[in-house]
C-alpha cells in the first residue's frame, strides 16, 4: 500500500511541476498496478491453499481492486489528457481500497 501510495502522490506532484510524461512515469505506473494485481492474485491462492477465512469485507474490497484495475484499463484513452493526475488520483485510489481491506480482515457483512 505504500508503494502504491508513493506513485500517487508522485504522480500528482509530477501534474502539478507541469513535467511531460515519459518511459520513467509509465514504467513506475506499470509496476504499481502490476504489484497491486499480483498481490489480490497471491492473496485468494494462499488463502486457498492455507484454508484461511478472511471474511466477507476482505474478499469484497480485493474484488473491487479488481474491478478498479478493469475500469481503468477500459477508460485508459481518457487518462491520456492529464495522465499523471489521473494516474495518480488511481494510485491514492487503489492504497485506500487496500487499506479498508486490510483492516477489515476477518470481518463479515
């Protein structure tokens, strides 16, 4: 969650000096998403495989990550007007989701 955190407040710090985005913003961008994923994905097979509940609000928040990544990925032709603002409003976007789901770990509806 801090990675993702630190992208996003980089993101909207690099909107805001105004700095053109290049291979340097995209890679950084990648990765955090790409981390994000692979940990929602890393998640659901060790609970599986650890028999581990984490409950309902957990399962849904990771779900909603998911979900979010789809989203961005099909409205990504409109993140191309401010990139680095909207990239970085994800990120922020993104750690908060994965903060609820880490503090509502075990926890049900």
């Amino acid at each position: 969650m801090a990675f993702t955190g630190l992208i996003g407040l980089g993101s909207i710090g690099w909107h805001l000096a105004r700095r053109q985005v290049g291979r340097p913003f995209w890679l950084v961008v990648a990765l955090g998403i790409g981390v994000m994923a692979v940990q929602v994905i890393l998640g659901l097979m060790a609970m599986n495989f650890e028999g581990i509940d984490p409950g309902n609000q957990h399962v849904f928040y990771g779900v909603v990550i998911s979900f979010t990544l789809a989203f961005a990925y099909i409205y990504r032709s409109q993140f191309r007007k401010k990139p680095a603002l909207y990239y970085g409003l994800l990120m922020l976007f993104l750690m908060g989701l994965g903060l609820r789901g880490i503090m509502a770990f075990g926890g049900n509806f």
